[in-house]
C-alpha cells in the first residue's frame, strides 16, 4: 500500500520544551483574554474562526507551510496542500455560497468522507459567516434525514456517490435546502444539485472573510448519541480562543508539528482538533481517507514522521488486539505526544502505549458541549493512569451533589458526585437547537453540569466513574462501570469490556459484564471462573461482577463507544428506541 513519498519535514525541533512546564504557574498566570491575544481577532472586536485558522497565517513563512498533507484510500500519491492554497479554495468555495445568495448565519452541512475539499468547503463556510454543521459520512439515510429536519441548512454539501445512495430519495421533502453542492469527482450532477468543483473553478479566490460578533453562531454539532436522541449543541467563533489554547496547552501543539487526529469531522473531535485548533496552531495536519487498518495506521506514523497524535480508546483497544509485534515492525520515533479522547482510557491502555510505543497515551476529557478540552494529562505532568487529569488553565472543575435547590460542591477529596464546570469559557455551548428548556436544566447558578459523575483526588487529578445515568447502585455501592471495565481488560484474554447493572431483589442491582476475547483466545467456563476470579481479588466480592457473558464484539455508537444503555435493553428485554434505530444499527 501507502509509501507516501517524501518524509513530511517539522520544523527544526527536535523535543520542543512543552507550552507549559509548570501546571500551577500556567494556571495563575492564566486569563482567557490573554489566550484572546494569541490570536489576531478582527477590527472593532469581531472574530471569525476561519480567520484565525487561516487568514492570519497569510503575511507570515506559516503561510508556504503544509496545511494538509491528504493521504487518498487507493493511491499512493500523496496530496500537499499549503496554507495559502487551503485559505484560496475556502475563499472560492465562500464565494460560490456569496454567488448562490447565501447569507451570513444560514447553515450549511457537509456530509462527505475526508477529503481536502470537505476541509475547504468548512472553512469557506466560515469565512463566509454561515453556521457548519458536519454529519458522518457513514450514517444511513435515516440520521442524516432527522439531522437535517432538526437543523434545516440551506446547503447540503456532499459527494455525487453519497447523495444518489444516502440523499437523492427524500431531499425533496426538506424545503429547507435550497442548494445541494457535490465536492470530489461528479460524473454527472443529479437534477437539482450543482458541481461545487466546478462552480469554485469559475469563483474568484479572493474573498474578504466575514467579520463576525464573537457571540454569533459558526457550529452546530449533533453529540454522538450514546444516551438516546442526538442533541444539537451551537457553537460560537468565539470558541476559537478555547480551541487554540486547549490544542497548545493539552495536545501540545508546536508550529510545524506534523500532526494526526484520526478522529472524522463528522465528530467534535474532528472538528474542534481536527481542522480549527491544529491549523490556528500553525501544524501540518495528516488526513487520511481510509477507514482504520492497524498496519496502515503504523505505516502513517512511520512514514509520515508523526509528532502527536489524538485518538481514541477504541482505536487504542483494536491496535492492542493485534499485539504488540506489529507495532514494533515500524520506526514510530518521531512521535512525541500521543492523546486520546471519547470514552475512559483503561490503565491498560496507558501502560500499553508506554511498553510498545515508547510512549504513553494521555487521557483528555471533554464533550459536543464543552466544544473543548476541559480536563487533561499534560506532558508535563506525571500521569496517573486511569485519571482523566487536570483542568485546563482557565477551567474551574468541581464534584457536586444534588440538593434540593440545585447542587452543593463537594470540598473534600476521593468523593464521588456530578462533574461541574464553571460558566463562561469560550466554547461552551450556547444552546441546545429548539430544546431551551433542556439547555436550561443543564446549569446550576454559576455552574454547567456534565451528566457525568467523577470523583477528584488529594492533588487535584480527576478520575471518572460514569455517566451518571451508567452507574450501578449495588447493596449501597455505588458502582462506575469504567472501574470494573478496566479491571476485566487486565486479564491477557480480554479485549474489551462492557458492564451494566441488572435488577435484584437483594441488591438492589448486581453487576453484569459483557467481555470480547482477543483474537487466539476461546471461551470456555475456565476462562470466565478465571476472569471472574481475578475481578473478585480486584474489587472485591461487593463490587466484581455477578455475572459474566462472552461476545463477540459490544455494540457501538458510529463514532466508537461502547453504548451500555444498549446492553441492558437487550439484556433486560426493553425497547432499544432510539439507541439503536436512529444511528442506522450500532454494530
Ligand atoms: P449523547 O450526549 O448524545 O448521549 P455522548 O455524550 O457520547 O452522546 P459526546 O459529546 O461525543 O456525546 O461525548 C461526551 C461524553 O463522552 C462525555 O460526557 C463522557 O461521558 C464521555 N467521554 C469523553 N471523553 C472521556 C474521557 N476521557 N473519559 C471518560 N469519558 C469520556
Ligand atoms: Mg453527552
């Protein structure tokens, strides 16, 4: 497969010193308006984020830099895009929407596989002052319809195999889109869509970016869906401020970094650290078209001499079902940062990273609402495995308990209570679409409650139990399922974990696990006594799982995690609703 040419050169840094060295000072001398300085903002307050990701590069050496280095699914041709080119195909693309009479604050969704021109089309989005939305190219027909109901963009911008597969049958019953742009190769534009290649070749690549108020609207982000009905979560430019720090501060972001996110725009994660923070961080970003291929993967970090990498758990527990002798095969020294986010990491999965990569991963907590890094494990800062980490400079984090009035942090450390986030940093979500109520429920006086329950420890590191509504209460325990889960996973059998909490007229719930063997291993009643046994030494007998039940892989939501709620429907025999129907199948 790949051999993709010449090796991308960072700059010269050879081990830059880490943005910062020590937490507490970067923490004191924080303020979100000196984070406002590091950018360059527009005259007379206004902001845009694409500006701040492309157009402030232009007058400076960043802007002959490698913006995109684009590795397609079945050449081996590599695709270098440079900044300027990038910010003159989003200027084309936001002339094309200028052209087309779309104005300031209309959305415009994209629903395509990773290319450059989905990169262009979102910034030119942008820059243009439109809301973007991006959907997963990989969902059915049925939750990219209920999206674009719920949103109702103006534009869909999508490829010509997507639309005639997933789109052309039911477009026409959403009036609200007016214009459907087709990206990449078009044989023949359905009736009704428009070759946006085209359109941007007749368009000029000048284009003078929109200035907009920090507060008016740039994203909307549907969250993953693990808990039930996606939300929409909107986004300001403003938020651009909380993107480039956090990318600095908790990915470590250098200019000149080569830099790989693995995660699709299609997600949060894709967007906030996969187009906006590495690009206002000066970095060469690898995107590649391919879906996940473990020898392909190691193939990238080699030859594309990746520095820090950003992915997730599940991608992590796949690379180690494959063991650590493929890994090994390739020369990954040129990474220095490696980052994951989207579920818990598992203790295993740290240790794994430091035994055959040479590195270990750093966990990193966040949501669609925080629109940002909110708690994280620095490079300069020792990890404890299974923590989630440390605040970002500029975020107050606290455990809360429910009172009848709202909520009561809780002072004394190792207890366990709601994760809550003080106001006003500059991602935070400014509304749930058509759902003011339910944004409401979601705040406490001063503080933005996360739904998921953590506990923090003596220094101030944060560990997380469990989405509030995951947790099991056991005989008066009270059960995270995460802590069970990376227990199961130290047994050399076990690939993957999921536990849930079924009813018992003793207990109240017991503890149920759901385990996935590694590729070699049998089930056998040998085996579950063993992993059982090894839970029960671990945990204790209050706490082990009661029950333990081989499958063959634990159903999923499309971006990865591991959906519980889904087991215990099925286990329990209650309607699946919409977890399983509304993602088009989980598995
Ligand atoms: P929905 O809100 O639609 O049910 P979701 O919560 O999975 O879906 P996201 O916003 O993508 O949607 O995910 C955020 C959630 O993912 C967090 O609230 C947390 O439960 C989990 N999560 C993310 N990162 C971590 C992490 N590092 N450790 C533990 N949990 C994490
Ligand atoms: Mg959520």
């Amino acid at each position: 497969m790949l051999s993709h040419g010449k090796r991308l050169r960072g700059l010269d840094m050879d081990k830059p010193t880490p943005n910062f060295v020590d937490y507490e000072t970067a923490c004191t001398e924080f303020t979100w308006d000196r984070a406002r300085q590091e950018l360059s903002g527009m005259a007379g307050g206004r902001m845009n984020i694409a500006h701040e990701a492309l157009d402030r590069h232009i007058d400076t050496p960043t802007a002959e830099r490698t913006a995109i280095r684009f590795l397609p699914r079945d050449s081996e041709q590599v695709v270098d895009i440079s900044y300027r080119e990038l910010y003159e195909r989003a200027g084309r693309f936001a002339n094309v929407l200028a052209g087309l009479g779309v104005g300031r604050g209309e959305r415009v969704y994209a629903l395509a596989h990773r290319t450059p021109d989905l990169y262009a089309a979102a910034l030119g989005t942008l820059r243009h002052g439109c809301v973007f939305t991006p959907l997963f190219s990989a969902f059915g027909p049925e939750p990219i319809r209920s999206r674009i109901e719920i949103g109702e963009p103006s534009v869909l911008v999508t490829t010509e195999r997507l639309y005639r597969r997933k789109v052309a049958d039911w477009i026409a019953n959403t009036p609200s889109v007016r214009h459907v742009l087709l990206i990449g190769e078009v044989d023949e534009a359905p009736a009704g869509t428009a070759d946006a290649g085209a359109l941007m070749d007749q368009a000029e690549a000048e284009y003078a970016t929109q200035a907009m108020d920090p507060e008016e609207p740039a994203l909307l982000h549907f969250t993953s869906g693990t808990t039930g009905r996606p939300k929409g979560a909107l986004h300001v430019h403003e938020a651009v401020v909380a993107h480039h720090i956090t990318g600095k501060y908790a990915l470590d972001l250098h200019p000149g970094d080569i830099y790989w996110c693995t995660a699709d725009p299609g997600w949060v994660t894709g967007t906030s650290y996969g187009i906006i923070a590495p690009l206002t961080n000066g970095v060469t970003l690898i995107v590649d078209e391919e879906e996940f291929d473990a020898e392909r993967w190691y193939r990238i970090l080699q030859e594309q001499a990746v520095t820090v990498w950003y992915t997730a758990p599940t991608a992590i527990r796949m690379l180690m079902k494959y063991g650590p002798e493929l890994a090994r095969q390739h020369d990954l020294s040129a990474l220095r940062f490696l980052a994951s986010v989207g579920e818990p990491l598992n203790p295993e999965a740290v240790h794994w990273g430091r035994e055959v990569i040479g590195l270990p991963f750093h966990d990193n907590w966040w949501q669609t609402e925080t629109g940002g890094i909110m708690i994280a494990n620095y490079p300069s800062m020792p990890i404890r495995p299974g923590s989630m980490g440390r605040p970002v400079p500029g975020i107050e984090a606290a455990v809360a308990r429910d009172t009848p009035g709202g909520i009561e942090l809780i002072e004394a450390p190792d207890e366990t209570g709601e994760l809550v986030l003080k106001k006003g940093w500059p991602s935070m979500f400014r509304g749930y679409l058509h759902e003011e109520a339910r944004y409401r429920k979601c705040f406490a006086g001063d503080w933005y409650r996360t739904g998921d329950l953590a506990r923090r420890d003596a220094d101030g590191y944060f560990w997380f139990i469990g989405r509030a509504d995951d947790v099991i209460k056991s005989s008066g325990h009270l059960i995270g399922p995460f802590e069970v889960e990376s227990v199961l996973m130290e047994h050399p059998a076990v690939a993957e974990a999921g536990v849930i909490g079924v009813p018992d007229e003793v207990a109240g719930e017991t503890v149920l696990a759901f385990v996935a063997l590694r590729p070699g291993d049998e089930e056998s009643e040998t085996l579950r006594k063993e992993i059982m046994a090894l839970a029960r030494k671990r945990l204790g007998a209050a706490v082990a799982p009661r029950r333990v039940e081989f499958r063959s892989d634990l159903p999923r939501t499309r971006s990865g995690k591991i959906m519980r709620r889904l087991l215990r429907a099925r286990e329990l025999g209650l309607p699946e609703g919409d977890l399983s129907t509304l993602e088009g199948g989980t598995q």
